[in-house]
C-alpha cells in the first residue's frame, strides 16, 4: 500500500535564535492535514531550510509545498526556497500564503516559483489546493495564473478558531527550542485565541488581512488548549498573538474567566477604549489570572493624528488605562506610530511630549517607536459584493512616494523592507531620522525595558543615571556619551525582539 502525498510547510527564516517562537501558522495547517496526507514540517527559524528539505524532495509522493511570507526580511528566504524546489522539482507545485501574498497578491504570483497564492487563512483553502490541483478554479481565496492572465477567485470566509482541530506540537521534531525564557516566565509559549479586528486603523496590515472580521475561540477551548501547554508541553506562560484580545466586554469576562482558571503569566495586545471599558470585576480576574502586560496602539499623542489614521479613542483614554493598569500591577507597552505623511515633524514632537505624559501616569510603561508605514486597504463596501474578490489597494507609497513594487524581488530590496518594518519612510527629512533616534537612545537608556532579563541590574542603573539629565532637560540632540555606553551594554530593544 502506498504511502499518502506529502505536503512540506515551510516557514523562511526571519529572526534570530533567541526570538524564535511556536510557528502557529503551519501548526494549524498541520491540523488540518492530519489523517489525510503526510506532511513535513520545516522552520528556517531552527534549522536550515534547504538542507532539512534536500532529502525530501526526492520523495516521489510530494504532493505541494506551501510557504507562509511576511512581508519584510522573510522574502528573500522564501525566494530562495521557493528556487529551490523549483530547479530541483519542478513538477511540485509551490503555494505562498500569509500576509505578503494577501496584501500584495499581485507581486507575489508574479515570479516563476510560484504556482499559487492564498489569501487570508489558508487552512481550508490549502486542503481544497491538494484537492483539486492541477486546477485551482473556483477555490474561494486563491489567486493563480490562466494562462498570461492573473486570476483572482472569491474571498473565502473567516472561519472561528473553535472550529479549527488542536495545534499538533509533536509535529515539531524539538519543541524545546519554542519555549523561550522571558520576563513572563521560563518556558512561555505562545497561542491564538482570537482572529482578526473589526476595526478599520489605516496603517494596520491585520485589517486588510481579514477584512473587518473577527472570530474568537470559545472559553472552554482556551482552557482545554492553554491546559495541553501547561501540562503537556510544559509552557509555564504565554503569549497571546490575537489581534484584538478583548473585543467585547462579555467575551473579553469570558475569556479571562477562562485564564483565571489557567493562572499562567500571560501577555497580550489590547485597545486602550477597551481597557477603559472593564468593569471592577474583570479588573480583579486580570490580576487573578495574572495579566503581566499588555501591548496597547497609542500610535500618537495627538487626537487629530489619531482620526485621520481611523485609529478611534482618544489620546486622553490612553493615559486614563495607564493609570488603571499601574493601580493593577499591570505593565502597558505603548506602540506609536511616528512620521505620518501629513504632518510628520508635528506628529512626532507631540508625540514625544504625550510619551513624557504616560512615564509620569505609570513610570514603567513600555514604549515602542516605530515609523508609519502605508498598508494596502480594502474598500469596506466591497466585501458586500457575492463572490467578489476584496484586493487590498495601495495607489503609491506615501503622497508623492514611489509606486510599489511588482515582484518579490523588488519587495527584498533593502529600502522596502525598512519601510514596511517601520524602520524609515521615504518622505521622512534627514533632520527627522535623527531626531527620532535620539529620542529614542535617551528613551531607553532612561527607562531600560522590564522585558530585559540578561543585562544586569547595575548596567541598566548606570544607563538610568546617564540619562537623567537629557530626560529632565528635553536634551536629546546628539547623546554621544549614552551611544558609547550601549556599545558594552546590549540592552533588548522590544521593538526588534518582542518578548
């Protein structure tokens, strides 16, 4: 009897040892997977992807293999991959699917490695592929090639996470590596119980990713699911990757309900409206359940900013949830979002000052800077259109920026992934880049981020001290004396390494 078809589910490299995480992504196509085909399972994060996929691809029954891409430095190595089996294979079909090819559909079936696109979650539709392959017609949330022309089939609904089988971690051939040390614990690990946002911010890619919608995982699965890491795979924490953790106030009492039963350290993004909203209840259950911090979008320090990004919420509910979530020995990490193309000098400097604001309502907040960055949008009155593809649109990088790129080869090009990392902009003023900068070393040197624990305690006092007077003074033009001190202390940057 011959063995089934074998599906290889890549994950590119993109970061370094120490940042590594559970690949959630191929572990829910694993799942879908389960008991119809064989299935490899090979992160570039842990190992070298070519050379664990070598002997493979002389396996007669390889049925597909399918790369998940974000957009950024995680390109060039799903380029190569994808090369890869191609001149090795070339009778495999090679599938893109995560954010990349779902904001940037286009560039991403325009190479000659690439036989299909999904776009949005691919569970579903990766199962119909290997189905239905060599024919991808009229599979809901594909894009694929007829000839010369670019075919965009249906969006594909947004199924709840409840539905989806358990993760199989023993997928993985080591899972001590995923389970890192952090400030939350020894071994945290992370999870998704929720999908998507029904907000609409402009700079966000998880909107276009889903369109508007959420869906969330039932209590009682997030026990169950929270309770195997505990105990079986020996997570003592965790990290939430949800893109809205707490979207209304009766599932988000539900859902830490569940997690006080749980008592794991746990971490989590958030909306400061929705934080604002809890109830002396749900406040209580966040310390019950141990709620050690969670990632909320300031993005700026002025209201204007804030309504032209759609964001919603005020900047004054930022700093009402800051003093909330100090009074409950919660950690915030505020993200902004600096340089906006309308008025970035004027952004950042009010955004400096609100940062100052937040440090005296809750002196160890977090704060992560980042650049603006346009993402592709979709237009919401699409998505009531029966069966019509909703494309995520961007005209041009910025006002006046340049036209974006067309192939994943000019995605990899230096200046592109700065800017959809949130590292530059190309409208940004030399005079801006700096300022930000050094704002930024004062920032850190001031206040060292409590999710450091290798530095020492007595380097980070050194840097407190060093900086005292800048932060006092506002003086953060040239902060040579704390660049050179950085030089012997590597402080973590929560920006570039999360947890």
């Amino acid at each position: 009897m011959s063995s089934p078809p074998l599906v290889l589910l890549i994950n590119p490299r993109m970061c370094t040892p120490r940042r590594v995480r559970l690949p959630l992504s191929l572990l829910t196509l694993a799942a879908k997977l389960q008991g119809r085909y064989r299935y490899q399972v090979v992160d570039g994060n842990v190992a070298d992807v070519n050379a664990s996929i070598g002997a493979t691809l002389g396996d007669s029954a390889l049925a597909m293999a399918a790369v998940s891409v974000m957009p950024g430095p995680q390109v060039p190595p799903a380029i190569e991959v994808s090369r890869t089996i191609r001149a090795v294979r070339p009778d495999v079909p090679v599938v893109w699917g995560g954010y990349f090819p779902t904001l940037y559909p286009d560039a991403a079936i325009n190479a000659p490695y690439v036989d299909a696109v999904v776009r949005g979650p691919g569970e579903d539709t990766l199962l119909e592929l290997l189905e239905h392959w060599p024919s991808a017609a009229h599979i809901n949330g594909v894009t694929w090639r007829d000839g010369n022309r670019i075919v965009h089939n249906a969006e594909r609904a947004l199924a709840s996470p409840t539905a989806l089988p358990p993760l199989p971690y023993d997928a993985l051939p080591d899972l001590e590596p995923y389970l890192r040390p952090t400030f939350l614990g020894r071994r945290t690990a992370v999870h998704q119980a929720a999908i998507g946002c029904r907000y609409r911010c402009r700079f966000c890619g998880v909107v276009s990713m889903f369109n508007g919608q959420t869906r969330l995982q039932h209590a009682d699965r997030v026990i169950r699911d929270l309770a195997h890491l505990q105990h079986h795979c020996g997570a003592d924490s965790v990290q939430f990757y949800d893109h809205n953790f707490f979207d209304r106030q009766q599932t988000s009492e539900e859902t830490l309900e569940a997690l006080a039963q749980v008592r794991l350290p746990w971490w989590c993004y958030a909306r400061a409206d929705a934080l604002a909203a809890f109830t002396p209840r749900m406040w209580s259950l966040a310390r019950e359940s141990r709620m050690r911090m969670a990632y909320i979008g300031a993005e700026t320090g002025s209201n204007e900013a804030l309504r032209r990004m759609q964001k919603g919420g005020r900047v004054e509910t930022t700093l009402e949830v800051a003093a909330r979530l100090r009074e409950n020995g919660i950690t915030p990490e505020f993200s902004f979002v600096l340089g906006g193309p309308d008025d970035p000098e004027a952004d950042t400097e009010a955004t400096f000052e609100f940062i100052r604001r937040l440090k005296r309502a809750h002196p160890a907040c977090e704060v992560v800077l980042y650049f603006y960055s346009p993402t592709p949008q979709r237009d919401p009155r699409s998505a009531a259109r029966d069966g019509a593809a909703s494309l995520p649109r961007l005209e041009r990088y910025g006002p006046a920026g340049p036209a974006l790129p067309t192939t994943p080869e000019e995605w990899s090009e230096p200046r592109w992934v700065r800017w959809v990392c949130h590292q530059d902009a190309p409208w940004l003023t030399p005079r801006l880049r700096q300022r930000v900068r050094d704002f930024a070393r004062v920032l850190e040197c001031r206040f060292p981020t409590v999710q450091d624990h290798h530095t020492p305690g007595w380097q980070k006092s050194v840097l407190r001290e060093m900086a005292r007077w800048r932060w006092a003074t506002r003086t953060y033009a040239r902060p040579l004396e704390l660049a050179l001190a950085r030089k012997g202390i590597a402080l973590r940057q929560p920006q570039v390494e999360s947890l």
